[in-house]
C-alpha cells in the first residue's frame, strides 16, 4: 500500500524509496496497547563520564508526556538524565535564540522543520549538528526528512506524527450534526449555512482558541493546496519572487471569508480569551459544534473524557475557497543537537534510542494525538473516523503554505497578531497580505536569496 506521503514523494522527489511509516491509512490493528512497557534497548556499558543530564529545550505542547516516560527508561538504560525545558510558544524563539546566542545551557532543542525556519529561525548550519549518517536516517520518510535537511546536510529528527498531528481539519460532533439534521458541507456557502443553523439553535457552531496567538492562523495557509489548485503555479511564482500575495484575489477572498466567520459570531464570544489546550475539554460538552484542530483529536478527546468514543467525532477539510482537499504537511517539531554542546555523544544517544522501531511503536502506542509516525518499521492505529477521512477527500500534491512557500513560517505569530486586528477592524485582509509580503523581502534578503536580489 503507497503511505500518505509517499504519493508527494513520488511526485517532488522521483527516486526516492517509499516510507512504510506513512502509506495509506487503514484500520487501527492490533497494538501493544497503552498499558505496554517501552522496548528496551540494549546501550553501551554505562561509565560515569555518562552520568550527565541533557538540557532539551522545547515549545509548549512539543514535548509528550509518553516521550517523557521514555526519557525515564532512557536514564534507567544509560545513567543519562533528560531535562526538560518547556516554554510558553509565544516567547519560546525568543528564548531559544537567546540560548542558541549564548552557547550555553542547551544540548537539544526542538524546532519547527521547513525550509525558512531551518535557515532563518535556527540557522541550523551553524547551530545544529549534522545527523546525515546516524543509523536511523534511512527509516525516516525522504519528504519528511527533506524538510529539516539544508545543502544535503540533516540537521533534525522529526519524531512527530505528521499526519494525525500536522494534518489540521474540522473535527465535527457527529451527535449534534444529527440532532439538528445536517450534512458534512462541501463549499463555504454550505459550511456558513451549516454555522447558522447551529448558531440559531443556541450551539456555538466552532471552537477557536485565538488567544494562543498562533491557532487562527492555520486557517489561511493550511488550505495552499487550494489556493494552487485555483491558481496554479502561484507556489513556485511565490518561491521565484515573480508573485505576491498582496494584490491575490484568491487569497484575498479566502482571509475574507475567515473574517466573516468571525464576524458573524460562528466562533463564539470568547473567541479572542479561548485556549488551544481546552479545546478538547470544549468539545466534550456538546457546547461547540466544531473546531479546527488535528486529525486525532477525536482519540484526544476519549483519552480525556473515557464516557466519549474517537469515533462520535469526524473530520472534513477546511472549507474556505471551496476546499476539498486533504492537507499535505510533513513539517512538524523536530529534535536538533546544539552544535555548541558539550554533550553532544549522549544527545545521538538519546536520538538513537528514541528512534529504534521498538520504542517508536511504544510512542504511538501511547500518544493520543499520535497515530503513526514517519518511520518504517511501525505500524499505524487509525480509527473507522480517520479512515473514512482518507478514503473520502483526495491528498493534495501540493504542500500547505507554510512547507512549500518561503519566509511564511517564519512569520507565524506575526500573522496570528494581524487576523486579530483584521478581525477587530484595525486590518483588512488586502493590508495582511501586504504585511506579509513585507516580512518575506526582509526574510528574503536576511537569507540573501537570489530571487530577492534582483
């Protein structure tokens, strides 16, 4: 069976072997259950120059709880202690280039892959230490590895489920879909009429946690494959500095539309005070109809609520421009050695350890928003709601914005600033895109991107 994944890498990068990690999603099979025992590995004598503790610096909701647990059978195994650094995500670049700056008090951190963030945001050449030859590199997805690699040089290890965490959708209550009769829309006419017809009934149509800073802005560039299927060509216009975003009707037209949705109070009064970590919470008491969030918060939800199924909960594409399509996002969180550590032998450890097929599986295994992760050697858990998700919607061959065009994730807690002041009137969708055509020349020519120097 061809992976999720694997069909973009067919099309982008013709050669590369396909990844068992991430085919086609099937039914969840048997596992090794949430009650298993992390694999042991078998590690290298342990000597005291190993009694060291690592310093991982990380984003908030970066780090899982079952990562953590291994990081305990980890030290058990070796003598090598784990701290972790966990830090709020609207200041955590900030902090982190502060630490990057001083080469101190940092062995590991975590980083969003892409690109422009690898470049830009961690300058990983410098900063990072090269994992090209490492024992696990040739089990990882090529696409998803591709994106933490700069000049043929891996720099991260994306031990993140790229599918289930990274493919960002409506989750829908199906109970109250069926109490008030409605249908999984296909347009944006229909999803605003779906949000009245809830709105009208006293349910508030979506759960949408603005103030985190960054939530809101998956709206707009999780629907790129959209946007190039509108207009194709526009990526790699975008990419070559021949188009902006400023002046596109098409994007234009889809910041318009989100907008509305605020607007008409289908997101609640709350909106601009909601937090991304209550959403499951939020969507446990039948107050919220819908939000926008990862492909496994159905399992999120009945991991936290055990009264509620993953399956009461389904899934269907982010409906502005019309949208149809799966998301194709193989950027996620991904582990780097600091190149200015002085543990960096115990780091590959660590990495090592992390990514042998036992302990991955064990992963999975017990990490709700997980349900597989872009190694082989693994296998996937998906429930009758994400297969039929997958069997429903056609996989985009196009990245989302942030994967495939330049100096936009960089730019991702400025965007989420500027939809609050579009929606609060102080902006208009035309003067974003401006301001976001504005931060990728300055991006651009930080980088000294030839296609800027023109």
């Amino acid at each position: 069976m061809k992976r999720v994944l694997t069909l973009l890498a067919v099309l982008a990068f013709a050669g590369c072997s396909n990844s068992a990690a991430t085919g086609t999603p099937t039914a969840a099979p048997a596992s090794a259950g949430a009650n298993s025992t992390p694999a042991a590995v078998t590690p290298a004598p342990t000597t005291a120059k190993e009694k060291v503790t690592i310093e991982v610096m990380a984003s908030q909701d970066w780090i899982k709880s079952s990562e953590q647990v291994l990081a305990g059978r980890f030290e058990e195994q070796t003598g090598i202690h784990i701290d972790f650094q966990i830090i709020p995500s609207g200041q955590y670049f900030d902090v982190l280039k502060t630490k990057l700056n001083s080469g101190q008090g940092i062995d590991l951190f975590l980083g969003q892959a892409g690109k422009s963030d690898m470049k830009l945001q961690y300058d990983a050449a410098n900063n990072a230490v090269d994992l090209s030859k490492e024992s696990w590199v040739s089990r990882i997805d090529p696409v998803v590895a591709d994106q933490s690699t700069l000049d043929g040089k891996l720099y991260g290890a994306e031990v993140w489920d790229v599918v289930a965490a990274n493919y960002w959708v409506m989750t829908y209550n199906k109970d109250i879909f069926t109490k008030y009769n409605l249908s999984v829309p296909k347009t944006f006419d229909e999803f605003e009429k779906v949000c009245e017809t809830l709105k009208t009934n006293g349910v508030t149509p979506v759960y949408e946690p603005i103030s985190d800073g960054w939530h809101q802005v998956l709206w707009f560039p999780s629907v790129g494959a959209q946007i190039e299927a509108l207009e194709p060509g526009v990526t790699a216009k975008l990419n070559a500095n021949t188009a902006t975003f400023a002046g596109d009707a098409t994007m234009e037209k889809a910041l318009t539309q989100l907008n509305d949705l605020y607007k008409k109070g289908y997101f609640g009064k709350n909106a601009l005070s909601d937090k991304e970590a209550d959403t499951s919470k939020a969507m446990s008491t039948g107050t919220y109809a819908m939000t926008l969030s990862e492909l496994s918060r159905g399992s999120q939800i009945a991991a936290a609520y055990p009264n509620l199924k993953a399956t009461s909960f389904g899934y269907f594409p982010i409906p502005l421009l019309d949208n149809q399509l799966q998301p194709t996002h193989p950027a996620g969180p991904s582990w780097m050695i600091s190149s200015k550590s002085s543990h960096i032998a115990e780091a590959k450890k660590w990495l090592d350890f992390m990514m042998q097929p036992e302990n991955l599986q064990w992963l999975i295994d017990n990490t709700p928003d997980f349900q597989t992760l872009p190694f082989t050697g693994v296998t996937a858990k998906w429930d009758a709601s994400q297969a039929d998700f997958f069997k429903t919607y056609t996989q985009a061959k196009t990245l989302v914005l942030q994967d495939g065009v330049a100096y936009v994730n960089p730019q991702w807690m400025d965007m989420g600033k500027w939809m609050v002041n579009m929606f609060t009137g102080q902006k208009t969708a035309a003067d974003m895109l401006k301001s976001i055509d504005a931060g990728r020349t300055t991006l651009a020519k930080a980088a000294k991107d030839a296609a800027w120097s023109k």
